[in-house]
C-alpha cells in the first residue's frame, strides 16, 4: 500500500504539474492570441491601405471621366453655338436679300405703274369728244346704217372709257 505522505506528495507533484501545464497552457493561449490579434490588425492594415488605394483609384478615374464629359460637353456647346450663330447670320442675310429684292420689286412695280398711268393720261378722249362721236354714230345709224361717222371720229383711238 501507498502511504499518506506518498499519496501527498503524488497530489503535490500531481497538482505542481496541473498548475504548470496551465500557466504553460496560459503563457500559450496569450501568446496565441497576441499573434491572432497581431495577424488580425496587420491584415486590417492592409485591407485598409488597398480600399484607399481602390478608393483613390476610383476617385481618380471619376475626375478624368467628369472632366473628360465637361471638355466634351464644352466642345458640343460650342459647335452648337456656332451652328446657331451661323443660321442666324444666313437667316439675316436671307431676310436682308428678301428685303432688298422686295423693294427693287415694288420700285419697279412703281415705275410701271407710274409710266402706264402716264400711257393712259395721253391716250385717253374726253367726254366731249366722245359725246360728238355718239351723236355722229346716232345720226349714221339712222341715214341707213352706213359706216360713214366712223369716218368722222376724231384722230385719237379710244383707249379708256370712263364709267
């Protein structure tokens, strides 16, 4: 049989390698966990200087694209601009020959006017004159219906016979 003092003394050095393996196992599991903690913030900085990275990137590429659609934005307004402003100076030079060209129209619709006005003044008879002609033509007609004061009409032609 074992003795009491052997029995403590196997409970002693039974409980001293418990307490040992478990600091041991302590010592470990910090350690453990300072290297896990340590992976985890390395891996955390890194991951963050990548997404700033990325997030640069992307800003970057964001600024060239706007300012790649203002320059183009830019040059369309000018060329619209330009064919706006070249319309209009067509668009003016169309009215302002339309204008010129009505006007040469209605001088010349003017003169003429003016001229058969004149044509008309110097061909027309005058009242008395045609009252002479109706009354030579009535006195024919009744001699017989001869053509003789045809005959006797004045020089002039009749022209216009006002109402």
């Amino acid at each position: 049989m074992i003795s009491p003092a052997q029995l403590r003394t196997a409970q002693q050095t039974l409980g001293d390698r418990i307490e040992k393996q478990s600091t041991d196992q302590a010592v470990q599991l910090r350690t453990a966990q300072k290297e896990l903690s340590d992976r985890i913030d390395k891996q955390s900085l890194e991951q963050s200087i990548q997404l700033r990275g990325a997030q640069k990137e992307l800003s970057d590429r964001l600024d060239k694209q706007a300012a790649d659609f203002l320059t183009q934005l830019r040059a369309i307004q000018k060329e619209l601009s330009e064919r706006v402003d070249k319309l209009s100076a067509d668009s003016s030079e169309r009215v302002r020959n339309l204008q010129a060209e009505t006007r040469q129209r209605d001088d010349t619709l003017r003169q003429e006017l003016v001229s058969l006005a004149a044509s008309l003044d110097d061909k027309k008879t005058s009242r008395h004159d045609l009252g002479q002609m109706l009354m030579e033509l009535g006195s024919g007609c009744a001699v017989k219906g001869t053509a003789r004061p045809l005959a006797l009409r004045s020089q002039r032609q009749v022209m216009f016979l006002p109402r």
